[in-house]
C-alpha cells in the first residue's frame, strides 16, 4: 500500500513510501555474502527496456560525471549535448562516441551539440529526460524549460543558489507532473541505504541518535583559482548573454554569490543533506560562523562551520521513555567545511545512545561502534547487518589511535591507563564492527539509475530517491548558513 506525503511528514519526516520500505527491507534481507555484489543485493541491476534519449546541459566537471555514471546502465542514449564553452562541448561529444552512447542512428556516432538549450528543445523533441549540469544559478533556468517542455528531469544539487529559485523548481514540478530528481546521490548509494534506513531506522541500532557531525576539509592547492587558455576564452558579450560578467567568474562561478553558494554550498550541500535523512526532520535554528580567509579573489566564504538544533519525534528513534513527557527530543549536528587544510578529508558521522556510525562515500570510514553500556549487537551480527573486523584488522575510533612504527602504541599506553585508573570520566574502549555492505561503480551510478528506471517504469515523484521536495528542504537548510552568517545570530 502506497503511504502519501503526509502520513510520511506526520511520522517524523522520514519517507516511508512504497519504494524505500522496498529497499529498506531488501537491505535488511542481505548478509556477508553481499560485498561486494552490492547492486545485485539491493536490487539495483539495470532494468531492460527500451533506450532512453537523453540530453546534457552543461558539459563541465559534473556534467562528464554524469556521464561516465551512466555508462554503467543499460539504455541510456544521449541524444544531445548542450555547453557555451566549446572545450567542454567538443570533449564530451567525443566522450560520447568514444563509449558508443550516442543514438544508433546518430550521425558518425555523435549527439547534436548545441549553445542554446532553446535550440535543443526545438530541434530534439524525442528527448525523453535531461540531465541539468549548469551553474547552480541556472539550474531553475533549464530545468524548467524542460519540464515544460514535457520532459523528465536529473538536476544536479545544489537546486539553486537562491530559495525563491528552488521554489520555483519545486512549483514547476508540481504543476507540469514530470519527473523532477536532484543529484544527492548518497540517497541511492547502497551502503548509506543500508545505514540510514535499516541500521538507523529500521533496526534502531544507534538508539537515538543525538549528535551527527560532517566535514570536508581540503588543501588550499585544490582550491586554487581555475585558470584556461586564452585562445579559448568566451568573449565578454556572448557571456554577458548567459549571465556571466567575465572568464574568471564563468570558471569559478562557485564562489561568487551571484552564480553559486560557495564550499558550504558546493561540499557540504551532499552531507547537509544527511543530516536531514538520517534525523528524518528539518532543523529548527542554525548558528554558524565563516568568512573569506585565504581566498581573496572570492566572494563566498571559504572557511565555515555550523551548528544546526533539530526537534525530533519521539517517533523516529523511540524515544519516548527519554523525553521528559516531551513529544520530541533535541538533536543537534555539527558540520564543517575548510578549504585552508585537508586534515581528515571528508566524512559524516552519526552518534546515537547505542553506538556511532562513521562513513563516507569513498568507504574509507566504514565502522560502526557499539557503545560499552548498549545491547548486545551479536544477533544484528547473525542477521548479517553488520560484521565485525571484516578486513582482519583493527578498527580505531580516533585517528590518532593508530599503533606508532615505534615504541609502545599510544593505544597500548592508553588501555593500560584506563586498566589501572578508575575514572568515571573515561569511557570504556568501543566494540568494533564494519557495514558489509560495497559500491562497486561510480559514486553517482546508483542515483541515475534509480531515475532512469523510473522515467523507463513510467514512475511517479515518490518512486525517485530525492525528490524535488526533499531536495528543496536541503537547499533551504544550507542556504540558512549562509544567512545566519551575515547576521552573525541563529536564525
């Protein structure tokens, strides 16, 4: 039975449609014998059926990302390629002959390339979905010419730039009935499925989880000002057409108010967004801090952190008997995101009365930590959702843990410590288990296949793993930081 959008919002805001009970209860049903074999496990094999034509708008970096993702899925045929930048046009066009991509009878095996999207509506009109890869302050632009021109639509996150523009994004949808998914991909990513709907939700193995942290920390080298040939540069009138005022904008648009929303924006809109799916709410206030530090040709800030309050139903974690006669509880989330270090790269963390999960999309955090004081995890260990010392090596909580090349380990220093020190300020050591559950395609793969299937299935809304709306509550909350900075309050 099929549950609407309000009883989804009345239980908490976690969505517990048709297809996530599906694929909760699918993960649930996997054991050691999944890693590995993650896509065949949680049901994600590309579906049969006709080709879907596709057309790209917007060649740069994430553009060609969803390309290379969706060379892992049967059917898909990109029709049309659409760019203002010729370098970006001409390399993914022969990208997409190079894999064969193109449309059988596509002519010498390429996709009409075109400058304006206008034109490709005109002149493609078999073109069954679209894939927007522009400039965050375009994304309203393009995706909804497309819906309106009766076609189905992959966005890539952040929706916009502004609220009022993702709203917008949020009513075209609304009003044409198309498909309308934004690319927060970890939504469709088999390990994070199995993390947040059947660890978290399901089997409530954190208990309550009553912090969450996330960072994405990089070097100040990665960050560096993009620079291009001047032969190729786009003269001034013809960017001034698409929004642009110079070459320097149009290659770092990202940082720049006018065009993007900066790091928090453009790294931390993807783990921001977990705060929101494993809470299954949207926070009450945020408090943040950040400035232009070490950038100074920007204008978005470079160097923020955040702290985010959520009210959560009792419903969502149980918490009934720890809410005071409350109908909610108080979690609160943690994020950071630097571009003057690269210390500790980027990960999410959530931390429950039971336990802590650490993870991030490349599986180099992949633990999940018992708490001394909680319950037995062996029978979840049986089922086969979580499993210990996967690897045959020791997992350590804190990176400075790790055993030194010299010496005695601090690690060893410090158990003996703990042994002959009775201390009720130090907690025990935590148990150690792993999530066994692998991704072994591109990051973005799982999402476009979830949208593919759905636009070939003939699906609704509800059948795609970010939703324009759910994509709208995440644009909201980072667009606050942002806010609560210029204000210097919670807001």
């Amino acid at each position: 039975m099929e549950t609407s959008r309000q009883e989804n919002e009345s239980s908490g805001g976690l969505n517990l449609t048709r297809r996530n009970f599906v694929r909760s209860t699918t993960a649930a049903g996997i054991g050691i014998g999944a890693i590995g074999t993650s896509k065949t496990a949680l049901g994600q094999e590309a579906s049969k059926g006709k080709d879907i034509h596709v057309a790209l708008i917007g060649c740069g970096a994430q553009g060609q990302a969803l390309l290379n993702a969706s060379r892992f899925i049967d059917g898909v045929k990109f029709k049309a390629v659409c760019d203002i930048w010729q370098p970006n046009l001409k390399r993914v066009a022969g990208q997409i002959r190079g894999y064969k991509m193109a449309p059988d009878d596509a002519p010498n095996g390429l996709p009409g390339m075109y400058e304006k999207a206008e034109d490709l509506f005109e002149k493609e009109p078999t073109i069954d979905a679209v894939f927007v890869a522009v400039p965050d302050f375009v994304h309203h632009t393009y995706s909804i010419m497309a819906l309106e021109a009766g076609k189905q639509v992959y966005c890539e996150k952040m929706m916009s730039n502004t609220i009022e523009r993702a709203r917008q994004m949020v009513q075209a949808q609304r009003a044409t009935g198309q498909l309308l998914q934004v690319g927060h991909q970890r939504r469709s990513n088999p390990r994070y499925v199995h993390a947040c709907e059947t660890l978290t939700h399901d089997k409530q193995l954190l208990g309550w989880i009553t912090h969450a942290y996330a960072q994405w920390n990089r070097a100040t080298k990665s960050s560096n000002p993009l620079e291009w040939p001047e032969k190729y540069a786009i003269p001034e009138d013809k960017l001034r057409e698409f929004g642009f005022k110079n070459m320097f904008e149009f290659r770092n648009w990202r940082m720049f108010a006018e065009y993007g929303g900066g790091a928090i924006s453009d790294l931390g809109a993807h783990q921001i967004d977990l705060f929101n799916w494993f809470f299954g709410a949207t926070p009450k206030s945020v408090i943040a801090s950040g400035g232009v530090d070490y950038h100074h040709s920007y204008e978005q800030h470079d160097n923020v952190m955040a702290i985010y309050e959520y009210d959560i139903p009792n419903t969502v974690f149980g918490t009934e008997a720890v809410a005071n006669g409350k109908d909610t509880v108080t979690s609160r989330a943690y994020y950071q995101v630097l571009t003057t270090n690269g210390s500790q790269g980027f990960y999410e963390k959530f931390m429950g009365l039971n336990g802590t999960i650490s993870i991030n999309e490349t599986a180099t955090n992949n633990q999940v930590y018992r708490d001394s004081s909680a319950p037995d995890w062996e029978p979840f260990g049986k089922e086969g959702l979580v499993v210990r010392d996967l690897k045959g090596a020791k997992n350590y909580h804190k990176f400075w843990q790790n055993p030194k090349p010299w010496g005695e380990s601090k690690e060893a220093v410090n158990d003996r410590w703990i042994a002959s020190n009775t201390d009720a300020r130090v907690s025990k050591g935590l148990e150690t288990w792993e999530i066994p559950v692998t991704l072994d395609e591109p990051a973005h793969t799982p999402h476009v296949r979830n949208f593919i299937e759905v636009v070939r299935d003939g699906g609704a809304q509800d059948d795609l793993n970010c939703p324009v709306e759910d994509a709208f509550r995440t644009c909201v909350t980072v667009l606050k930081i942002n806010e609560s900075i210029e204000k210097g309050a919670k807001v």
